[in-house]
C-alpha cells in the first residue's frame, strides 16, 4: 500500500515538477540567484506535500475501507462452496465411468430421435377424372 502510494506520488511531483518548469521558463536567467536562497525553502515544502499526500491516502484507507473483509465474507462462502447438483466423482475411474454413461445416453437419443418413422404420406399419383 505504501509502495503505491509513494510510487503515485513521485509521479505526480515529476509531472508537476514538468509543468512548473515549462511555465516559468521567463525565471531561467535569475536561477543562479535565486536557487541558492530558496533551495531549502523548496525542499521542506516538497517534503510536507509529499508526507501530506502519504498520511491522507494511508488515513483514507484505514477508515474508508474499514471491516471490508467482513462486509465481503458472502462472496468468500459462496465461492468456497462445492456445487451439490454436480456429483464429484471418487476417483479417476468414476470420472470416465460418468462421461461414459452420459455419453451413452446422449448417444441412445441420437439414435432414437432418426430412427422415429414418419407417418405415411398418401401417393402423389392419385388422379381425378
């Protein structure tokens, strides 16, 4: 948690770090003067803005994602259930035993189903005088 966040939060400080150099390009000529002065300013600032962001995503966390294990337990139980409508076979013998007998099946109803005669249709050759 505290590897995303810190990762997070060095990308958006180079992404503003970016931004803030594009903009204030005018103040190039005076860094010489200024960067020494402000160096420290700038760090301890950077420094409090990136604690700040640690500790509110790590309080947000704590309290915005309190007992959630316990509010998802259902999903926990429901997925930790074995299905009752389908038999578990003992051994791999079993196994193959089923797959045959519903093969069987299936296949006896194939067969069934082309074998059923159609009714006898009446001869198209029946002519009217």
């Amino acid at each position: 948690m505290i590897a995303n966040a810190l990762l997070f939060t060095i990308v958006i400080l180079l992404g503003l770090r970016i931004w803030l150099l594009d903009q204030l390009k005018f103040m190039a000529r005076y860094k010489a003067v200024l960067l020494p002065r402000l160096r420290t300013t700038i760090l301890i600032f950077l420094a409090v803005l990136f604690v700040n962001y640690l500790v509110r995503r790590a309080i947000g966390r704590r309290f915005f994602l309190k007992n959630t294990g316990r509010k998802l337990s259902h999903l926990d139980k429901q997925f930790n259930v074995t299905h009752p409508d389908m038999p578990i076979p003992e051994s791999e013998e079993d196994s193959t035993n089923v797959a045959r007998r519903l093969f069987l099946r299936s296949a006896r109803r194939r067969r069934d189903a082309r074998h059923v005669h159609a009714p006898l249709q009446p001869s198209a050759e029946i002519t009217t005088s």
